[in-house]
C-alpha cells in the first residue's frame, strides 16, 4: 500500500484474468474505492482508514473484487450508466452519468473513444492533497513512459482511437487542476502530472 500524496493510496495485485498486475486506489477523505482488487494487507486496512463508503468503477471491465469490499463494508458500487449492459443485473451497481459529483468533490468526466463509459475520475484539491485524476484504460504507463494499449486493444481503426483519445486528454488538461494521477495499468505520478498528460497527448 502506497500513500502516493496525502490520503491517495495506490497498491497493486497481480490480476490472473489478464496475467499481469494493476493498480487500485482509494481516497480516504473522500472513502472512495476505485477499480479495487484486495491487496495483500486485506480489507481490514481500510477499515482502519475510512471505512470507505462507495466503490467506484473507471469503466466496466474493472468490477474486480468490488463486491468483496461491498459486502465487508455495506457501501455501494458505482459504475458509468453506458456500461452496466456488461455489469450484474442484481441492482448491486448505481449508475452513474459523465458530469455527476459521486462524492464529495468527486466528479466523473468523459473520456469515451475507447468505450461508452470510459471514465475519469476527478478528485478536487483539499487540504494539503493536490487535486488527483484517475483513468482507466485510455492510458497506461510502460516502464516510466505514458502510452497506449496495443494496437490489437484499439478497434479497428487504432489511429482514430489514439487520436480522440488525445484530444479528450488534452480537453481534461485543460479543464481540471490537478497534479496527481492515478493510472489502472501503470505507476502514479505524485507531482507534475498535468504537463505529462498534455504533453503526452500532443505528441500523438
């Protein structure tokens, strides 16, 4: 468990399904799980911590054990509206729309292009925390640089992917204060990560 600012936790487990590890977070102001899978210190951690009061999915491929952490601590699970066609049907999830505050100075953003509800996360500043970003799968890290997915990932026109995905990262720079973000596949960057981002995307 990594404490990468002040109350933003990252940790990471190796996901069998996919045969390679990713990254979960948690907000413990804001007691905001995201794409969580158990990590090995186990739940009793975050009841140490929070507890945390909702889970939040980036899109809808990370349900991950979000319903292990919901039953342990009675919180519900929110996912993006356009992906709950792939989710349980059993009204364990809320869903939720692009522009929604789901807690407390936590707003869901569009990202799209690379799915219907494709999702950042935006955690304003507070206190001595920074504000932080989360995303999903539009970008991961390899090794210490940003990038994309494989091309094999992208559809059938990758090219046009990459580049509305730019444009939508660029569109997040420009709107949000953050200097914190938090990737699903890839390390966090604590400081700085506003001008990665938009450096990134412009480079596309």
């Amino acid at each position: 468990m990594q404490e990468i600012v002040s109350g933003a936790y990252d940790w990471t487990t190796f996901h069998e399904g996919i045969g390679q590890s990713v990254h979960s977070h948690y907000l413990e102001a804001e007691g905001v799980l995201l794409d969580p899978r158990v990590p090995e210190c186990g739940t009793g951690w975050f009841a140490e911590h929070g507890p945390p009061t909702r889970i939040v999915l980036t899109n809808r491929h990370h349900l991950r054990h979000a319903a292990t952490f919901a039953n342990r601590f009675g919180c519900p699970v929110l996912a993006h509206e356009a992906g709950l066609h792939d989710l349980p049907d059993d009204g364990s999830i809320t869903p939720f729309a692009f522009g929604d505050e789901i807690a407390p100075g936590v707003v869901a953003h569009e990202v799209g292009v690379l799915c219907p509800e494709e999702t950042a996360i935006y955690a304003a500043p507070r206190d001595e925390r920074p504000g932080v970003l989360v995303l999903a799968d539009c970008v991961v890290r390899w090794d210490c640089a940003l990038g994309f997915v494989p091309d094999e990932l992208l559809g059938d026109d990758p090219e046009a992917i990459k580049a509305g995905l730019a444009a939508r990262l660029t569109a997040l720079c420009d709107e949000l204060d953050f200097d914190v973000l938090l990737l699903a596949h890839g390390d966090a960057k604590a400081s700085g990560a506003r001008e990665e981002l938009r450096a990134f995307a412009a480079s596309v």
